[in-house]
C-alpha cells in the first residue's frame, strides 16, 4: 500500500473511534426499518487535492462487492471523452463507499483514492456508522439522470438521483435482512463537486443529498 493510501485508513480508523459529526446525515442506520446508504454529505473549499493524495493511473484499487448487492448506473455514458472521465471516477467512488461498508474493501483504499476533503471525511463517517451499527448492505441500488457540467478542465459538477427501493440493510451478526416498503425516501438526489488531481483521477470534494426529492420520484 502507499504512503497516501495508508493516510486514507488512518483516517478511517480516527473517524470509526471518533464518529465524526462535522459532515450531517439524514439516514441514521442503526434501527431494523432503515433504508440503505445513500445520504453521507461532505463540502469542501474549492482547492486542489494534496500532492500524492492518490496513486498513478495504473495503481487505482480494485473494488468489489458482495454477490448480494448489486449496483447500476444509467446512462451508461457519453459520447464526450471528459465527462464520461467524471461518470466512471464517480461510480467507482459510489462503489468504494459501499464495498468499505460491506467489508469487501476492509482497508477502504478506495474511499481515499476516490474523495477529498470533506467528502472524505463524510464517505468515512457514513462507513463508521454502519460498522457501529454492525449493518452491512444488500439488494439492489440503481443510479440515474446523471448529468454533468465541466466548469473548467480541473473542475465538475455532478447531479444524479438514486433508487434504493430494493436496497436494504442487513444484520452482519444474523444476515437478517431489513426489508421495508418503497415510499418516497427511497429516492435520494446527488450534488457532487469533483476536481481532477495530479494524476488524472476525479476525486470528489463536495457532496449534497436530498432524500425524498421530488426530481427523483417515479
């Protein structure tokens, strides 16, 4: 592991012990009738990344997910070259996060590799809740209306709506799962921030969610 990916789990280990509040949350995953995750929030000042704040191209982490969660983004992507660079980074930061809570990435890597600032902070707090609440993640999680907006070559906003009608969490201890019925909280809207680092990855910096926003009820 790298110097910087080492950094990341320092700060997942300080947050898990701490359970920072700074960054809110509208979802408190501690009860049997929770819906899943979908609502960590994160802002940050508009600056570049530290240097080394992720590894080169070819050293990005593999994520994987549990058999049992499955997760889709729509559209599948664009005919423009850099914005089709912020969807993919973005997926794999929505990835990262879930594969930190459901263990398949223990050392969460990727939420380092894939956040900054405040959004880090954020990704780490809503993996530390899930860990204190010994609840993991299952069902399926559908991403869409994802649409992007280059302010410059460093710079990209990011808005998309999430389906977590058939997302649920579960028991780690038991593998019960909590299932509860589809209302208008299983939507959540997304606005992100992402900026471009040194080494060409788009790591987001700030995060904004809504459950329950009208642009992304059925």
């Amino acid at each position: 592991m790298t110097r910087p990916l080492r950094l990341a789990t320092a700060t997942l280990t300080a947050a898990a012990a701490l359970l920072l509040t700074s960054c809110g949350s509208d979802e408190k995953p501690s009860g049997d009738d929770d819906k899943i995750a979908g609502a960590e929030q994160g802002e940050a000042k508009k600056s570049p990344p530290p240097s080394g704040t992720a590894t080169a191209d070819a050293d990005r982490p593999k994520i994987e997910l549990p058999s049992d969660l499955t997760m889709t983004f729509e559209p599948a992507g664009t005919s423009d070259p850099a914005k089709k660079a912020v969807l993919a980074d973005n997926e794999e930061r929505m990835r990262a996060v879930n594969a930190a809570i459901t263990g398949t990435d223990p050392k969460s890597e990727a939420l380092g590799y894939y956040n900054t600032g405040k959004a880090l902070e954020a990704s780490v707090t809503w993996v530390a809740k899930f860990k204190d609440a010994g609840l993991s993640l299952t069902g399926e999680i559908r991403y869409y209306d994802r649409q992007v907006t280059l302010k410059d070559k460093k710079t990209a906003m990011l808005s998309f709506c999430a389906d977590e009608g058939k997302g649920y969490t579960k028991k780690k201890s038991t593998e019960k799962v909590n299932k509860t019925p589809v209302t208008k909280n299983s939507y959540v809207a997304y606005n992100t921030q992402l900026i471009k680092n040194a080494h060409g990855t788009w790591q987001t910096s700030q995060i904004f969610s809504t459950r329950g926003a009208a642009q992304c009820q059925p």
